[in-house]
C-alpha cells in the first residue's frame, strides 16, 4: 500500500537509499539533508515529504526555509510530494529537479503564471573521476589551480555577481552584490571555492553540493575578457582533482543546452551527457 507523508529524522536512511539510486539528478537533496538533517535547523532546513510502498520511498520533495526553493526527485508521482512538502509560511521561489518533473510540478502548483526569471532545462553530466583529463594548461603548469582564501573574497563576490546576473538572470542590484559576497565567504569558509590563476587570476569553480562519494560543480565563471582559453575546463578539472586527492569518486554538473562552449569544455575532460536537470526561479 503506498501513501505519502512528511519525514521525520527517523526515515534518514530511507531518504538517502532512495537518493543514491538516483544519484547524478540528487546531490543538492543529499548534500542538503547531510548539512542539516531532517528536522533540524540550520542553513539548509527543509520540509520533506516523500511517497512511500511499504517501507520504500519511491519519490520524494522538498521546500527549504532559507531559499523558498522546492527540490525534486519524483520519478512516478510528482504532483503528490510536491503539495505535500509545501511550507505555508515560506514562499515558493523556485523548482528544481530533473527537467520534466520541473515542467509537471510547475503545472500542478499553478506557478505558470508567475513571471521567471530563469526557465530552462539544462544538460546534465557526468564522471567518475578516475577518467578526469587533466587539461594541457594544468599538467605543463602554465596555470595552478588552488582552494580560495578569505583574501580572494571581493574578487571573487564580484565575479559571483557577474555570474547570477548572466546565468541566473539575476538583478544587477546592490542586493545581488550582497548576496554573493555571502556566498563566496560561505564556500571559502567550507573550501568549496576554487581559483584558478597564473599572475592573474583567471576563472572560478565551485562545489555546490557535496557528499563524501560526490561532488556537483557550480558557478564556473571565467570574465568576458579571458574567456576562449580554456580556462574554466582547467578551474573545473582543478576542482575535480582536489576531491578526488580527498577521496570522492564521481562528480556531476550541468550547463545550458544552448552553450556549446561549456559542452565541448566539460566533455574534453570526460564528462558525459545523463539527462536533462533544471530550474525554474521566480523574480520577486
């Protein structure tokens, strides 16, 4: 018999089995539910509801307080975890997932009307990390590749911002400037920031989600001016190689379907093409 309720801490395990079946189109799920747990408070606090058959999660959502955002792995019934997880005093500020429960819940939430300002399926990669090709730029030292320290934090908080207003559409506004410089000191804090430079510095990667056996790469930004070079293939394998000196095997990402330039980049270091993951976030 299946039904369909809210998790507590006691269906930890349950939740990460479920996940880790579904493991490319999941790390922001897992890698939320380890930094907080279920029931918890904390920077990544949320509500989960899943369905269950018998004693098997079979799909599962959730709605984080910080970011309003809904989360899905909902491979067979989308629109019944997607209600379900819904907190009623935080507002729903984007669903993401795999591409085609995105489009489902979008529907079944009745946000198709609310004006987006990002829309769009992206493709998903990815690689074990024991066929990662280390780009020429790396392995001849023309260019090093290191975790960000505190004194790369304006720096990089500007080229976080440049980044949310070409990617994510965001506002060119002191409030995006801001929320980026909490980012970047949030993820040089937790070393999930890394530079790439030579006597300058040259582009930025990041780890956006991350469990011990995977990580998930982020906010890959090389400035306008420096860009043709190879330099975010280099920061992105630089990145990958530093997780897997700590032990991770497998690492994921995606990037538009309409940027071949990325495409070509994360293919020429191994990555493969899996499934289509995306987002759709919502203007104030």
């Amino acid at each position: 018999m299946s039904e369909v309720r809210l998790l507590t801490a006691e269906d930890a395990p349950a939740l990460e089995a479920f996940l880790a079946a579904h493991w490319t189109s999941s790390m922001f799920l897992r890698s939320n539910a380890r930094q907080t747990p279920i029931g918890a408070s904390g920077r990544f606090a949320g509500q989960y509801a899943a369905k269950f058959e018998g004693s098997r999660i079979t799909d599962v959502a959730a709605h984080y307080t910080s970011f309003g955002n809904i989360i899905l792995q909902a491979p067979t019934d989308v629109a019944a975890v997607a209600k379900a997880c819904i907190l009623q005093t935080v507002p729903i500020n984007g669903v993401l997932g795999p591409w085609d429960q995105v489009e489902t819940a979008v529907e079944d939430l009745g946000l198709r009307a609310r004006r987006a300002m990002l829309d769009k399926p992206e493709i998903l990669y990815a690689l074990n990390l024991e066929d990662l090709q280390t780009p020429a730029i790396l392995a001849e030292g023309t260019a090093r590749c290191r975790p960000a320290v505190p004194g790369d934090a304006e720096g990089l908080a500007k080229w976080r911002a440049d980044y949310c207003v070409e990617a994510l559409s965001s506002p060119d506004t002191a409030e995006t400037v801001q929320a980026a410089r909490n980012e970047i000191s949030y993820g040089i804090e937790c070393g999930t920031v890394f530079i790439l430079e030579s006597d300058r510095p040259l582009a930025m990667a990041s780890y956006n989600a991350q469990i011990p056996d995977v990580v998930q790469i982020g906010g890959v930004w090389t400035p306008p001016d420096l860009r043709g070079r190879g330099y975010g293939r280099a920061v992105t394998a630089g990145a990958l190689i530093a997780a897997r000196n700590a032990g991770t095997h497998k690492a994921v990402l995606f990037t538009p379907t309409t940027n071949q330039a990325a495409q070509r980049a994360y293919e020429s270091i191994g990555f493969e093409a899996v499934g289509r993951y995306g987002a759709q976030l919502y203007a104030a």
